[in-house]
C-alpha cells in the first residue's frame, strides 16, 4: 500500500515526529487526575481534553488544574475537544466565548470544533452558509487569543466526506483553520488513506482508533497495513502535532500500554526510514 509520493517519500529534512497522546473521552469514566496517571503509565505524550466530562466550557478554575497537573505530569495539552457544533451547541450551555476561556486556562493551543449537526448531503445551502459563518466567526476569536481551531472530520457534519471538509475550509476564507483525520466508518483501508492524501497539509491532527462497519471496537492492529502507512504519511504533514489514541476496546484501562506500544512502534519505524 502506497502513498502519492508527496506524502510517503517527501525529503528527510521535511520529516518530523508527532507527538503520540490520547483523548480523554477514552476514560469518561475516571477523573482527570486518573487519566494523566494512566497515559504517563503508557509512557503517551499528550492529552487532548474533552469538555463533554472532564473540562466542562467556562470551569476556568478546572481547566487550570487539569492544565497544570498535565504539566506537571510531563505531558502536553495537545487540545481542547470542543463538543459545540455549530451553529448550533450540544450540550446547550457551552457557548463560544466560553469554549476559547476555557481552552486558555486550559492552555491548550488548539479547540477542536464540529462542523454542524447534519451531514453533508442533507443541509440546505442556507444552513451551510450559516454553519460556515458560525465556524469563521469562532475561528476570528481563536485567532485573537492566540488560539487554532481545527474541525473534526466525522460523520453526521459537514466535514463527513473529503470533498465537502475542502469546500468548508476553503470556503472559511481563514488562515491557520485545519482539519482533524480519523477512518471514516465503514471506509476500506485504502479509501481512509486516499482521504489522509487528500487532506494532506489541511490535517493538524490524528485520531487513532480501529473500528468496524458497525462501530464495533477492534485493537489497532486488525487495520495494521493502514496505521502503518498512516504513520509513515503523518511525518511528512509538517502541521500534525499528534497522533490520539481515541476509545478502547470494551473501555479496557489495561489495552493502553499496548496499544500505546504498537502505535509508537509503528511512529518509530516511520522515523527510521527517514535515515535509510
């Protein structure tokens, strides 16, 4: 399996090595000081927050502590994983200016925001347009604070197949605005790395994670030939920062380390081809 060859075999210089971390709404079930102790354990790098539990929009004094006992743990606050899809907020309460507070306190670099809550085939060219303002309007303020924004690519938005992810983004009409990459559910593993190259210098972020048709949770290696080639193009995507480990199979706590293990094994062999 192959990548366009400006993804898999760009020059050693243009290589680098992104961080491998989790998102915490991997453990929804234990609190943010359990969660750091488990990716340090693993031996990850990076965590991206939630705000769904764990660092809820506009708890600036948890946000705080939560940043600071990442620190203080060795690790990096990769993101801040908004759950607001815009225009409109799911949960209801979380609003924009909240969402960028908290990510600050946070101090995180980066929220991650949704693009809507329909999919792609089925809005309307007002809603579209509606969303897209929503999105750039968020974005003008990330920006003022220092802040990036990235968008998920997932199904259910307007970011659920490549070609609508570009338009959106193009139709932004905003510096610094990126895209996050996960395998779309039910994508073959070639179709999964086809959209990573088309995506390509868009993507900022990865979530890993190896799911079935029917989102049914697999260990990373039932998609091995995939992740393998993911990790290999990611070195090259000079805007990815991190590679997220995301969900575990039957949430099992103990699946980390290994999982972390393989999906760093596979990062390093990337990084060793480089000097081949």
């Amino acid at each position: 399996m192959q990548l366009h060859p400006s993804l898999s075999e760009s020059s050693p210089e243009l290589r680098h090595r992104p961080r491998v971390g989790l998102c915490s709404v991997t453990f929804r079930k234990h609190e943010p000081q359990t969660v750091i102790d488990l990716a340090v354990e693993a031996g990850l790098e990076s965590i991206e927050w939630g705000s769904d539990v764990h660092v809820s929009a506009g708890n600036l004094k948890l946000a705080a502590r939560v940043g600071a006992q990442t620190r203080a743990a060795g690790l990096t606050v990769a993101s801040y994983g908004s759950y607001f899809r815009f225009p409109w907020s799911d949960p209801p309460g979380e609003q924009v200016n909240d969402i960028i507070d908290t990510a600050v306190a946070l101090g995180a670099p980066r929220i991650r925001v949704w693009a809507g809550p329909t999919g792609s085939a089925h809005p309307d060219s007002e809603e579209r347009a509606r969303t897209t303002q929503a999105l750039a309007e968020m974005h003008r303020k990330a920006s003022r604070a220092g802040l990036e924004t990235a968008i998920e690519f997932h199904l259910g938005t307007l970011t659920d197949t490549v070609d609508s992810t570009l338009r959106l983004l193009e139709d932004l009409d905003t510096d610094g605005a990126s895209a996050y990459w996960q395998p779309r559910i039910g994508a073959t593993d070639l179709e999964a790395i086809e959209d990573l190259r088309r995506l390509g210098d868009l993507v900022s972020t990865v979530h890993v994670f190896s799911w079935g048709a029917q989102f049914e949770r697999h260990l990373l290696d039932t998609r091995e030939e995939m992740w393998r080639e993911v990790t290999r193009s990611v070195v090259s995507l000079p805007r990815v920062t991190d590679l997220l480990l995301e969900f575990l199979p039957n949430d099992d706590d103990a699946l980390l380390e290994p999982e972390t293990r393989q999906l760093k094994g596979w990062l390093d062999e990337a990084m060793e081809r480089i000097s081949q």
